[in-house]
C-alpha cells in the first residue's frame, strides 16, 4: 500500500509518538505492548489510542471542503480508525497470552545465510500476537539473546535452537552429515 507510510508519519505527528504499526501484542505479565516502540498499554489506553485516530479523523472532515489534499489526508484517517479499531476488536476476542503454547516447532538450518529459521506451530486458533517465524544468525552469542524475548514462545523456541546449534557443531566436529532440521513435538517443549 502506497499511502501507508506517509499515513503513519501523519499520525505520529499528531499524536507525537508511535503509532504501533505493527499492531499489538499480549504483554508477558498483563496488559499489551507495541513491538516497535516496546510501549507498555492497559485496555484504556488501547481504547484512547483508537479513540485519538477517530478524532484526527473528525479533525480531518472540517477542512476537507473541496480540496483534494484534505480528502486524501481524511481517508488516510479513516484507514487509521479501521486499523486500529481491529487492532482492539483482536486484542479483545484473544485468549490469554500465558496459556498459548506451540504445539511444535521447527528449526532448520540454512546455509545460504548461515543462520537458523525456526518456524513457531500453533494449534488453532493461533495467538493474534504469536510469532511464527524467527531466524537468527547460526552463533551461540544470537541464539542465546533471544532468551530475553517478550514474546514467551520466542523464549522457549531460542532453546530449541541453541539444542539444535550444540547438536549441529558437535556433529560437524566428528565429520558426521550434520543435520539439517529437527522438529521439536509438544512433549518436548
Ligand atoms: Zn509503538
């Protein structure tokens, strides 16, 4: 989408701080927080976040008369209103983040990148705020910063593939085939 930077820098200057355009997640111990600004919210605040995007927006519909600049600017509010709105109506309608576990994960090697790509399955419904992909460079010292994660799943996935490097290196050691992939089931999480 075309407009959807430009309409991000508008809001950020209305508002004069992040507009969480990646959305939001469940926080670990309560409330929600914005990956990309790492900001803390509680519902209200969630609810006073959608409610500053339908006032730009209201804000928007008095100087829209006729000129072709303010009609743009006011759809762009609008998109903001739907967007955020959806960000609360998912924020609402999630299970708690706590009681989501991955059913499996997947970690495997590539070598193009030297880097591992863990892929995070969830049972359905999936968490609106789970991870589903990370990939982190093939090196213990990467691997083991990933256990500081927000996100718990990323927490736990980061052992999974500090198992899966220690394995690798200590098969590439005795000049064995390392592996490429290892799957981890529930029961081994
Ligand atoms: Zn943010």
């Amino acid at each position: 989408m075309a407009g959807t930077g430009y309409n991000v820098e508008l809001m950020e200057n209305i508002e004069g701080n992040c507009p969480h355009s990646g959305g939001l997640q469940a926080a670990v111990v309560s409330g929600f927080w914005c990956p990309i600004c790492e900001a803390h919210l509680d519902l209200e605040d969630v609810e006073r976040w959608v409610r500053a995007a339908g006032e730009a927006r209201d804000e928007a519909y008095l100087t829209v008369e006729g000129d072709k600049f303010a009609r743009i600017v006011l759809e762009e509010r609008q998109r903001e209103v739907y967007r955020r709105r959806k960000v609360l109506y998912e924020l609402r309608s999630a299970p708690p983040a706590v009681a989501t576990r991955p059913e499996m994960i997947l970690v495997s090697y590539d070598f193009a990148q030297d880097s591992y790509e863990c892929r995070i399955f969830y049972k359905e419904p999936r968490p609106a705020w789970g991870l589903e992909r990370i990939s982190v460079e093939a090196d213990l010292d990467p691997i083991l910063e990933l256990r500081s994660h927000s996100d718990p799943n990323v927490r736990l996935a980061s052992g999974k593939v500090e198992e899966f490097h220690l394995l690798r290196r200590r098969l590439v050691e005795q000049d064995a085939l390392p592996l490429l992939r290892r799957v981890f089931y529930q029961n081994e999480l």
